[in-house]
C-alpha cells in the first residue's frame, strides 16, 4: 500500500528557534491544549483514539505509547488486557500520568535518543500525533523497532500537516486560540513545534514499515490534501537491533 506522496528530505529537522516569551507560551499553550481539545474537538478526537484504540490486539499484549501527553488515549484503550506503559518528554506531564496509570508504568525520556527498555520487548507501539514533533524521526523509528518484537505493531495517527483543509482547520482552531490567549504570532510555534509535513513523515514511515491497514479522516479517500490525518497500523520490515 503507498500513501502517496512521497518526499525526499535531511534529517534531522533544524526547527526555528523561539525566544524566551515564546518558549513559556508554547509550555503553557500545550498544557491548555491538551485540556481543552476532548471537549472542543470530540470527534476528531474520537477518530485520533478511537480508530487506534478499536484496532485488535493480542490479549494480554505488551504495549507502549509513545508521547502520551497528560493520557487522553488512556480512556480509549482495554487496559484490563494488556500491560499499558507510557513514554512522555515533559517532565510535567509524566507527573500527570503517573497519577492516571501509576509511576511503575511512566517511563520519561526522549524517543528520539533511546527508549529506557530492552530490545523486543513490546508487542504493541501507540504514537498519536507525536511523529510530526521529532526533529529526529529516523533515529525515533529505529528506536521504536529496536523494541518491537518479532511481528510487533506499531499503530499512529499522524496529521495531514501541510495539506490544504489541515492549514485551513488550524487556522480557526489552535492558532486562533493561542493568539487569543498569548497576543503573539502562531506562526513560529507551530513551525518549531511541527517540524514535518505528511509527505516528510510518509515517505519515511514506508521505508522502515509496512502499511497493513490505513483511514483517513474525514473523508476515506487517500488524498491528504483534503482530510485531517490519517491512521495508520504498520509493521517493521526489517528488525536491526544496532
């Protein structure tokens, strides 16, 4: 399966640098993001947690979430059925989801350097809208294959950053709610933040995994100029635990 387009581009991504003003607005507009986009953005969100979540998997699993946030997809996912750990940067959200899934199941560190756990030992990686935020997304992938077992899945919701309705969606949502809130430019946070567009991450993910099942959202059809983001189930076309 080819989701095309694909693009060619060097790794890693230098983002824009941000002031210092812009540094706190960030951290304090992910905070308030986070909280507000379930009850704002329900069906979209429905779609972010609900596809992945609704996506089988072998009782009793080992997953691994990667970029969890403060936990939204926890309440989405059987956690009755498997062991459900959780990867998260920022200090400050780790503390929110030790509160949520326990201390013992929090591992807080940067994917894109090295994942604090041996090598094939997760039957099962999660990443909802994280890919599109690492500078580093070939060393990240490596990363989430080294732990992959043998035949493990790795299932993600990716934006369609760069498309057409994606820019125009954003628009009248994240950006009209940070300069609301913070009287400053949207822009160069979300170029820092976003660091890569569809056609970047696609093109990547293709070359390191296989494409067993994919959605697009709103609309089915694979064009992403026209939808929000896409889900995606992939499986690990070569295992190098270099």
């Amino acid at each position: 399966m080819i989701l095309q387009p694909h693009r060619i581009v060097t790794w890693p991504r230098t983002p824009p640098p941000l002031d210092a003003a812009q540094l706190e607005a960030r951290e304090k507009f992910m905070q308030l993001w986070h909280d507000d986009l379930p009850d704002k953005y329900r069906t979209l969100e429905q779609f972010n947690h609900g596809w992945v979540a609704g996506l089988p998997h072998p009782a009793g699993c080992k997953s691994l979430e990667i970029g969890a946030g403060i936990g939204g997809h926890l309440k989405y996912e059987n956690l009755s059925d498997q062991d459900y750990y959780c990867l998260e940067l920022r200090p400050s959200f780790c503390g929110q989801l030790e509160e949520k899934i326990g201390a013992g199941h929090v591992l807080c560190g940067d994917v894109q350097e090295r994942i604090p756990t041996e090598s094939r030992c997760w039957d099962r990686v999660i990443a909802i809208h994280t890919l599109e935020h690492l500078p580093a997304l070939p060393g990240a992938l490596k990363e989430i294959k080294r732990v992959l077992k043998p035949g493990g899945i790795f299932d993600i919701v990716i934006p369609c950053e760069g498309g057409f309705v994606y820019k125009t969606a954003r628009r009248v949502s994240s950006q009209r709610m940070f300069e609301r809130e913070f009287k400053m430019s949207f822009k160069p946070i979300i170029q820092n933040e976003h660091v890569s567009e569809y056609p970047e991450i696609i093109t990547l993910l293709q070359k390191e995994f296989k494409v067993e099942k994919s959605l697009f959202y709103p609309f089915a059809i694979p064009i992403y100029q026209v939808n929000l983001c896409v889900g995606l189930r992939l499986r690990s076309r070569l295992i190098d635990l270099s």
